[in-house]
C-alpha cells in the first residue's frame, strides 16, 4: 500500500487555506488506495537548527539531531515510512512559514550523510495573501528535490488571495487534485527502485 504523508506548515493548522488544498490533493490519493496522515507543525515541538554543519559537517548527522528534546524524531519518522510527502505552507514575508523553515533547517541531518529521502516523491502547496507562494514553493523544491525527493510534473499548487472562501478557486483545487493523482502515480512507479545516489 503507498503511504502519502501531509505536513502542514501553515500556524493555523486544520483551519488554514493551505491544509484546505492539501486535503484536496489527499481526497485523491485516498480514492486511488493509498494510506493517508497528516502532520499539522503547530502541533508540534521542533527546536532550531543548531548550524553543527557549518561548524563541522560530520557532526550533522541524524544520531546527534534526534537526541534534541523535542518532536522532530517523531516527525523524521512519520516521512521515512511515507512514499510520498505533500508540504504546505502559508506564506510569510515572501517565503515559507517559521514551522516549515525550521523543519527544512533540521532535515538537513537526513541528508548529509546518509541521503534518507532519495526517491521519495514530493509535492507542494502554497497560499499567499499577496505575493509570494511561487517563492515559497521553489524554495521547498529546491531544498527538498536537494534532499533527493522526486518531484513529478505538476507537482505544486498555489493561491494567492481568496481570503474569506478559498472554495472560490477553482483552478488550485483543480491543481491540488492533479497533484494528488501526480503523486500517486509517482510513487508507485518508483516504489522499488533502491538506489538514486551513485
């Protein structure tokens, strides 16, 4: 069975108009079969990154990242057992969430040595009250394809205003289901493929 994971960047979790599309995008990948959760960051405790990797790069490394007191161990986990992970963020000054950054920011510990993503498959939403989702979107897919994530095509979906009923906009939910199928089809066809870093 795939197992499709969303996390939620956006503070204002399950009320928010970035969970709204995600949850589209998930409609779909639950109606073609595949095992769906999701992980709101506000619910969640993830302290900052400390930067050891610009200290010493051998010591950002997932052993000494995950013995921090706090919820990022959990989190890590949930994604290492997921095939395909959608990530949502309201956008704040231009960019992603301080939830999201911070959890972008920590998993850099699963990419520098041990490549723990690779050939996981990744999707993007983004709601912006003005400018900036498109930002915010390649500032996820530049970090995330960096950590070895797949992106299929038509991989992220964003809106900018439609602030009183984001139901209003008609074209990102036809983009956030596209997505979910996207998603779905990538992960299955890449399922069994083991080695992406050579």
């Amino acid at each position: 069975m795939i197992k499709i994971l969303g996390i939620n960047g956006s503070p204002r979790a399950n009320k928010s108009r970035t969970y709204f599309l995600m949850e589209r995008a998930l409609e779909v990948c639950r109606s073609l079969g595949a095992e769906v959760e999701v992980i709101h960051l506000s619910n969640f405790y993830i302290a900052h990154c400390g930067g050891s990797y610009s200290e010493d790069k051998d010591s950002c490394n997932i052993d000494s990242c995950i013995r921090i007191n706090d919820n990022f161990k959990l989190i890590l986990n949930k994604m290492l057992f997921a095939d395909g992970i959608i990530f949502g963020t309201s956008v704040h000054w231009f960019g992603v969430s301080s939830l999201m950054k911070t959890l972008m920011d920590r998993l850099t510990s699963a990419e520098n040595k041990e490549k723990l993503f690779d050939g996981k498959v990744a999707g993007f939403v983004a709601v912006a009250e003005e400018e900036g989702a498109m930002s915010a979107i390649l500032q996820m897919v530049s970090a995330f394809n960096f950590m070895g994530f797949l992106i299929p095509p038509y991989a992220f979906v964003y809106s900018t205003g439609f602030y009183h009923d984001i139901s209003k906009d008609i074209e990102a939910i036809e983009d956030a289901r596209r997505m979910g199928r996207n998603i779905m089809l990538a992960s299955k066809m890449i399922k069994n493929v083991n080695n992406w870093w050579d």
